[in-house]
C-alpha cells in the first residue's frame, strides 16, 4: 500500500513568525545576509559567499546578462538559462564576467566613416554611450578616436554626418599603455576629469577601457559580489544530455558556479551528471543539483557531490507540474524537512550543504520565512521577472505595463532537456505557462525595500544573522480565518481597486 504522510503539505501562506525578544543592537543596519552559496567542511569558509540570499531563477524570461551585472552588483547571483545554445549561454556569462573588471574590453565599436545614424543605432541596441573609433571597427583594432555623447546633438546633427568629424581623434585623446595597473588608471581618470579611459597596446590597438562610473559604483554598491579578479559573480543552468560538452565550454567562459535544471532532481541522471563533473574538476568546478522535496532525495544528491541542492517542486508561478502530473509537495513543508536533513548531515558528516528554496516565494515575507525554515538563499522567478532587467518585453496591457513571463516547461521556453526524461525529441505535454506579470521598475529599488522587510522582521526576531534567524525562529502555523485577520478587513479601503478585491 502506497505511504500516506499524515500531515498535509503547507506552504509559506500558513505560516506566521513569532517576534522574539530583541535588544537595542537588533536594527536593520547592524543586520547581515551573507550566507553560504556552495558547500563547507565544518571550521573552514564556503569559496563563493553571497552577500545577500537571493538568486534568479535559471529561466529565459529571468536570467539574462542584464539581470546578472544587476544582481551580482547587490550581492546575489544569477544563474543564466541553459535552455540555449552553448555558444550563445556562453557568450553571455562572458559578457558578464568582461563587464566590470575595471578594464573592461569594449562592446560598442565603429568605423571612422559608419555615420551618427549607425552610432545611434549602436547606442540603442547595446545601450553604452562611449564608443570606440576603430581602424576595422572591432574591440581591438587600431584606435582613431572615441565619440560620446557629449559629441553629437540629437535635434541639431544630421543623421549622415561621418563619425571622424564627430569624435575626439585619437591625437588628443588622454590615454594609457597596457600594463598600467588599475589604480593608475583611475588617478588618470580623477587628473584629467576623463569619464573613461582608452588602453592601447604598443602600436595603439584598443585593450580596453576603465570607466569612472566603475569606480564609483563600488562606492554606490558596497556588497557587489565579485571574484578574486574583482569581475561581477555568475552562475549558469546546465542539464543532464550536453554536460560533457556545455561544463567545460561554460568554466572556460568564466561561469563562477553551474546548477543542473530540472522540475525533478531525485534521477541516476543529475548522479551521472554530478559524478561526472566531479570526476573532471574535483572541487574546482561547483555545481548545485536539484529539485527535490524530501530528505532521501537531498541525500541522494549530496552523496552525489552536489554543493548546493535546491528544494520545491510545483510551487513556482508559473509552474503547472502538480496539476499535470500530480508530483509535488507544499514548499514549507518540503523546505522544513530538508533543512532537518541538511543539519544533520552537517552533524554526522562535518559537511554543509547549502539548501536553496526555488519558486512560490509571492510576498516579501515569504522571504524570511524561507530563510527561517531554514533556506540559506532562495531563488525568484516572477518576482525578478518584474524588472527593467529582466530579459523580456515590456508591454501595456489594458493600460498598465507589464513584463511578458514564461516558464521553462511552456512550449515557449521548448525547453526539452528539462522537463523529459530522455529519448523523446518531443514535448508532448507542458507543465508551465506563459504570462504577464505587473513591471515594477528597476531591479535595485525593488530589492532594496524587499531586503529592509527582511532585515526588519531578523530583527523582531532577535536575529543579526540568517543563522541566527534559523536557531531562534518560532513558527506557527495559522488557521484560515486568521490568515483574514492579518490583512486589512473590516473596513472600506479608499482605494477602489483595492477593495473591489476585498
Ligand atoms: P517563481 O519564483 O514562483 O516564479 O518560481 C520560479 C521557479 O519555478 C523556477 O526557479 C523553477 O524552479 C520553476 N519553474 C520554471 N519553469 C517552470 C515551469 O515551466 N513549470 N517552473
């Protein structure tokens, strides 16, 4: 007779923290998120921390370069779709890991005679307003000049005007040979009031460039998280077919750690997939290994060599894995129990395996909830999907804007490799749908105010940490007519909208 659990699955929606007691130290700011990315030998440091508990969900309408620099630059890491190409997913982590390395190779480049209109062409389609003046207009060839800008007037120069009478020619330009180190380079920058400067091999052709802004979006982002070359962080998806061929062509693009993507991760495929890249790279290459929902299935996949193991199956957005196949399991419950595993684990073994909690993750105190159930870090989809950064079109729909979101297992996304188990070409069924979801604006603002939430409830909760958090969080869960109680009720909410809902 088949096993019935008896206690019913739940999710984030039923439950509530208790505020513990907290002393004057607990405010936001004295608050910590960082926590471990990848896995840990009791006494020693994890290799990559994140400095916040956030990670994009490995989806083509959410993990694109954009969303990469702009999480990487708060403090979290994006893991960039595997349902591509190798070479287009590789050229993508490259770009992210070229983006700021305070030489950065430039990514917008013309002839001397392409005219403003090719430069403005440029402009929109890579949105960078210096530009290099090249001999054969690529990143390296022999430089003419640099035009910005502040070279051209939009309602005043013609569209067909040469760029050689536009740009500051190559004579006048302040620039630096190779070898020069960073910090040279931005004194350059501060002497001369440069906002960027070209760096030239021995006969001129262009390397790269240092940008002020660089220097001072360090300032603006204190918990930006970059490597030991100082590049943004990256992550990117991987599944169980092309590994042997999509691993090494990843690692040699840069990707800082990998994660195997499926809806399922309790298979002999994920173990192969794992075995093998271990096998490869021993521990220089990290790679998380996922979804599963119960301690037998985590176990499965830390013996396997994961460093991380994502948790949740069917709860994302826009995930309809429960209703077609009738697999799945409610995310705090599945959370909850391997957590438990995980801890111990760590008990009996002397090694920390980060759990990451994946999808259904609606309201920003779903988000502490997570992390006290024992999350270390957690992965959005439709919440980042909402973003300016995010990968797809912005539209107006019925009069408010909206971002397009799809899942992975729609026949938008074709993502064969995910969601079959082998063999087939064909999807024959999806398990995801294609959507709207509301913009909101830059990535930045939005996270910003999610993070104070978070800090805020740590802090009622007496914790200064997410460890913290974990050890001291009481929860309970809440009945149905409570769960009325906590929203607005009883009253007519002046805006309209709100309580037409209601
Ligand atoms: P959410 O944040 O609730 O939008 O969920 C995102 C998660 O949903 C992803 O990280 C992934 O685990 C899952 N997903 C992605 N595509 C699909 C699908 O098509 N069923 N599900």
């Amino acid at each position: 007779m088949a096993y019935l659990y008896e206690e019913p699955s739940r999710t984030f929606s039923e439950y509530l923290l208790i505020p513990g007691y907290s002393s004057t130290e607990c405010i936001p700011v004295n608050v910590s998120l960082k926590t471990p990315l990848v896995k840990f030998k009791k006494g020693e440091e994890p290799s990559i921390t994140l400095n916040i508990p956030m990670t994009s969900a490995i989806m083509q309408s959410v993990s694109g370069e954009a969303m990469a620099k702009a999480l990487s630059r708060e403090g979290g890491i994006s893991f960039i779709y595997g349902s591509q190409p190798i070479g287009s997913q590789c050229a993508m982590v490259s770009r992210v890991k070229a983006f700021k390395a305070g030489f950065v190779p430039s990514d917008s480049n013309l002839r001397s005679e392409d005219t403003l209109s090719d430069l403005i062409a440029l402009k929109k389609k890579k949105g960078h307003s210096t530009i290099a003046v090249t001999e054969d207009g690529t990143s390296s060839g022999k430089l003419l000049g640099v035009v910005s800008s502040r070279d051209w007037r939009p309602s005043r120069t013609p569209l067909d005007t040469p760029i050689y009478q536009l740009m500051t020619p190559f004579a006048n330009l302040v620039y630096a040979k190779e070898g020069i180190t960073l910090s040279e380079a931005n004194d350059s920058i501060w002497e001369h009031k440069l906002n960027s400067l070209p760096i030239v091999d021995e006969e001129n052709h262009l390397k790269y460039f240092v940008f002020r802004k660089d220097y001072d979006c360090h300032k603006d982002n204190p918990d930006e998280l970059l490597d030991e070359k100082k590049r943004y962080r990256v992550g990117a998806g991987i599944n169980t077919r092309d590994y042997k061929e999509r691993v090494p062509a990843l690692v040699a693009s840069g990707a800082d750690v990998l994660c195997i993507d499926s809806s399922e991760g309790y298979s002999e495929w994920q173990h192969l997939t794992l075995s093998w890249i271990k096998e490869q790279y021993g521990d220089q290459v990290k790679v998380g290994a996922g979804n599963v929902v119960d301690k037998e299935g985590f176990l499965f996949l830390a013996e396997s060599g994961a460093d991380f193991v994502k948790v949740g199956i069917g709860g994302g957005s826009i995930c309809i894995t429960r209703e077609t196949k009738g697999i799945g399991r409610g995310q705090a419950t599945a959370l909850l129990e391997v957590a438990k595993a995980r801890d111990e684990y760590f008990q009996e073994q002397g090694i920390y395996i980060p759990i990451c909690s994946d999808g259904g993750i609606v309201l920003d105190y779903h988000m502490t909830l997570a992390l006290a159930m024992g999350a270390d870090f957690l992965m959005l989809g439709r919440y980042f999907a909402r973003f300016d950064e995010s990968p797809t079109e912005k539209v107006n729909v019925k009069g408010s804007y909206m971002k397009e979101y799809w899942g992975e297992g729609s026949s938008r996304a074709r993502n064969w490799q995910r969601y079959d188990l082998g063999g087939d070409e064909t999807l024959s069924f999806v398990e995801g749908v294609d959507s709207y979801v509301p913009y909101a604006g830059p990535l930045k603002d939005n996270l910003q105010l999610s993070l104070s939430k978070i800090k805020s409830t740590m802090c009622n909760c007496g914790a200064l940490n997410i460890s913290e958090l974990q050890k001291k969080a009481r929860l309970t869960v809440v009945s149905s007519t409570s769960i009325i109680e906590g929203g607005a009720h009883d009253v007519l909410l002046k805006d309209s909208q709100d309580s037409l809902k209601k």
